[in-house]
C-alpha cells in the first residue's frame, strides 16, 4: 500500500480517493483464508456443505460446527471468523423469534436477509466498529419458494443458484458455473457439492470433517452426515 492510502486504513467509515474502504476488503481477505462453504439450489430446496480441511487433534467436533439452523425453515454456513459467525447467527435467529412473536409467522428468507444485510453494513459506518469478517451463505424455504443467499462484509447481499466461499473458492466457482444445471434433483446437488469439494485440494479428503445440511419445505433444516450424502447418491 502506497504510504498517501495508510490513513484510509485506519477505519472503515473512510473513503480512500479512489473509492475504496480498506478495511472492508481485509475484511474479504479474511473470508478468503476461511474454510470451504458451498450452497447449492435444487428443484425441492438447498444443499448447504462445509469442509474444514484441519482441526486440532484433541478438539471435540462439536466445537467445530459449520453448519447450524437459524429457524425451522431457515440454515446456514459460513466463511471466515468463527466468532463473527456465531455473533451473526445468534443475531439472526433472535430477529427470526422476535418476527414470529410479532406476527405469529415464520420470517420470510428476504426479510431476515435484508435485516442481516443492514446490521453488517452498520458495521462499516461507526468508528469504534469494525466490519464482520464473515460471510454467510443462508438458504431457506418460504412461501416465495427456495432461496440461498450470501452475504458480504460491506452488507449488500446476492441470490444464488450455487456458491461457494473460503479456500479455493475462485477454482470451485468456476466449476460450478460450468456444472451447474436447473433443476437438480437432491442426490445431483449433493453430488455436484462433493465433487466440488474435492476439486479444492490435490489432497485426499478427511470425509470425517464435511458437513451437510438440506433445506427443504417439507423437512425445513436438517443436518446429514457424509454417509447419508453417499447413500443418498446412490
């Protein structure tokens, strides 16, 4: 960074003279360095898949979740710093409570998505702050029909057909883009989810730490293990 950018690093509520806010992009960087999430759309619902390629030798799994429910119809994985995550998701699913008690029904996907988009993008307005160095990938069933969103440091938020963030995610977007097809059945998604997982690393995949989720309108969330994935396949 040239030595004129230094003082636009030092808070995300300042503008760099091109157009930048710094703190916003570490923000990415760190998202980058995260483990593999990846969502998938198919033609009954989601796919959410979490692979962490490393975790410590005495470490309980159950410390390392990837994957959790927001609300019955509603799931998620995440890229980036664990502790954000669980301050988002705790935050997300307090709004999904706080609608239901309101108006005595099940907060649609967008609107919950909106209401995480404008907490994050606080979050890049205030000095004292510091914007979250996550992004979610949130996919949900409503009555508007499937949907799977993911959203950025900045605050702002796309619907998607298939994502993927954290490590290798450029190279397993690409792959995405060229394999995805409308319409995928639950044993194609979850297919084309592991195939893309394995394209992140040359390396064999420790299958004991992928993780798996359906979101489905008849199921709402459910978690699945890696033998379930398989058997599903088959």
């Amino acid at each position: 960074m040239e030595a004129s950018e230094e003082r636009y690093d030092q808070a995300s509520t300042i503008f760099s003279p091109d157009g930048r806010l710094f703190q916003v992009e570490y923000a990415r960087e760190v998202i980058k360095k995260g483990a593999t999430a990846i969502g998938i759309k198919y033609n009954k619902g989601s796919v959410l898949l979490a692979y962490i390629d490393s975790l410590p030798v005495l470490a309980e799994p159950t410390t390392t979740e990837k994957i959790t429910r927001i609300d019955e119809h509603i799931g998620c994985t995440f890229s980036g710093l664990v502790a954000d995550a669980r301050r988002l998701v705790d935050f997300a699913r307090d709004e999904a409570q706080v609608y239901y008690q309101t108006y005595n029904e099940k907060i649609p996907v967008k609107t919950l998505i909106n209401i995480i988009g404008e907490y994050k993008h606080l979050h890049t307005q205030f000095d004292g702050v510091r914007p979250f160095g996550v992004t979610l990938i949130i996919a949900g069933v409503d009555e508007a029909g499937n949907h799977l969103y993911g959203t950025d440091p900045s605050g702002s938020f796309f619907e998607y057909k298939a994502i993927c963030e954290g490590k290798e995610s450029t190279k397993i977007a690409t792959f995405l883009d060229k394999k995805y097809k409308e319409d995928l059945t639950k044993e194609a998604a979850l297919h084309l989810g592991l195939q893309a997982l394995e394209k992140q690393t040359k390396k064999l995949l420790n299958y004991d730490n992928i993780e798996g989720a359906l979101i489905t309108d008849a199921e709402g969330f459910l978690k699945i293990s890696y033998k379930q994935m398989r058997h599903s396949e088959k």
